[in-house]
C-alpha cells in the first residue's frame, strides 16, 4: 500500500449519504448485503487512488467504462448502511461542471475536447435508459458549501488529529431526519429575511436531492483532502458548523448584528483556503 505522502490528494470536500439495506430493490440488496461482510473493503483512499489512476493514460479515460462495484459501508445500531460509490455516474457529472472550475489551456491539456465530446455522448445516451440515476455522493473542490454546514450540528463534529502515515480527518454524521429538519428550518428564516440568494438556492439544490434517499439513511459531510491546506491548528479549530447555525439562529430572531458577526468569521477562516486556491 502506497504511503499516504505519496498520493496527490485533490482538494476536495463530500457530502455523502448512507442507506440501510432495506432501501435497495433485489438483487441490489443481496450485493451489498453481501459486500458489506467483505473484510477486504476499500477505503476513503483507495477510492481516490483509482480515480487518479484513470488520469494517467494516454489519452486519460475521463469517465470509467464500467461503473463501481464498490461503495462505503457503516454500521449504526445493527443497521448496516452504504453509500455506493457510483464513480462513473459521479465522472459524467463533473466533467460538466469542469469547464467552471478549469481555465481553457489547462482543460484541453487535463481532457482533450475529443475525450470530453465523447464522454458527453455516453453520458446522454446512458440518461435515456437511467432518467431517475441520482449519486449517493457529492463533491466539492477548494471549499465546503455553506449549505452542507446547515445539515449538520457542532454535536455531531469529529476530529481525528491523525499519525504517522494517517492524515488527519473532519467529519459530521447526522441522522437523515435531522439533515432535512435543519434544512427546513433554515429556509424558512432566510426566505424571511431576504429575497434571494446563492445560500437559498444551495439549500433548495441540497433539500431535494436529501429527499431521494430512505428516511432512515445518514449524511455525512467529510472535509476529505482539504485537511491538507490548513494547519493542524486551524483545523482542529474549525466549528464552521457552529458559526452557520449561530448565524441562521440570528436571522431567525431579527437580530442582524449577530448573523453579520457569524459570517464574518466564516469569511475569515475560509480566506486562507480561498487564497491557495488562487494561488494554484
């Protein structure tokens, strides 16, 4: 197993979600049933390993050709849930959204436009037969949307400072009720107190999809390769989670100062994060 010092870590964050078995049709349930008992099962990093892997090629393969049979297993109370991994329906989306994220040059150099036209081909033609295909997980780059905050509580944090060879680790898990109560609430004090805006189109985007999974899944956000861009300090200082739920509970009293407050201090710590971004 390569050390971890050795993996190009992209700077991304996820929000993932974890259904009990009792949400998947057979023979899908007898899978993972069956995967979940594996004691060989990949983890976080063999997930990233392999998505870097297919860059490598020449030219790079921009999406898998056959999609993951591999997926993150929890187990809660005796439920076993998993999150599966979808790679190649996750591939399609976001080389979407690249031509966003990547200047031109550096784009055509990463995935030549004849690789990008044809995995934009594939990708239709695998709609018409999966019009309802939804991913169990999301990506963020360089950042943690500031809605994802909103699903989850400072209760719910955990930090593992991480040794050796194992990188530190952020992440909230929440229970699926508490994701979409939060998400609830939280749209109805910011629809009161202003019109629009990029935080309420963020939490109507992540509400619905919420609503695809079983009642009884989990959500979990993960700070994922973004540990590596801050300090062991900072990072162990971030209740980012804390200042959003402050700043929603200001709103919802009318109390303006306190919520400008809340965000200032979410600005502040993300500045470092935003500047590296920059800088890359």
């Amino acid at each position: 197993m390569p050390k971890v010092s050795s993996v190009i870590v992209p700077y991304a964050t996820y929000l993932r979600v974890y259904e009990p078995l009792a949400a998947f049709p057979e023979p899908e349930r007898d899978h993972w049933a069956r995967y979940a008992r594996r004691p060989d099962r990949p983890s976080y990093q063999d997930e990233l390993r392999r998505s870097l892997a297919d860059l490598v090629p020449t030219p790079p393969i921009a999406v898998p050709v056959h999609e993951s049979g591999d997926a993150f297993v929890l187990e809660v109370d005796g439920v076993v849930c998993v999150c599966p991994w979808r790679t190649r329906l996750r591939g399609w989306q976001a080389l979407g959204e690249l031509g966003e994220e990547l200047p031109r040059p550096v784009l055509e150099a990463v995935l030549p436009e004849v690789v990008r036209r044809q995995a934009a081909l594939d990708y239709e033609r695998w709609l018409t037969r999966n019009p309802d295909a939804r991913p169990w997980i999301r990506t963020a780059t360089w950042q943690v949307p500031l809605s994802w905050f909103v699903l989850v509580s400072d209760e719910e944090r955990r930090f593992d400072k991480g040794s050796g060879e194992v990188p530190p680790a952020l992440r909230y898990r929440t229970p699926m009720v508490e994701a979409r109560r939060r998400v609830a609430r939280a749209l109805r004090a910011l629809k009161e107190a202003m019109d629009e805006g990029p935080l309420i189109d963020g939490l109507v985007d992540v509400g619905r999809w919420l609503e695809e999974f079983h009642p009884r899944s989990l959500v979990e956000l993960d700070y994922g390769g973004l540990v590596h861009t801050l300090p062991a300090g900072e990072l162990e200082e971030d209740h980012s989670a804390a200042d959003v739920a402050e700043g929603i509970a200001a709103l919802r009293s009318g109390d303006g100062v306190a919520a400008g407050e809340a965000y200032a201090r979410l600005v502040e710590r993300w500045r470092s994060v935003r500047n590296r971004r920059s800088a890359n």
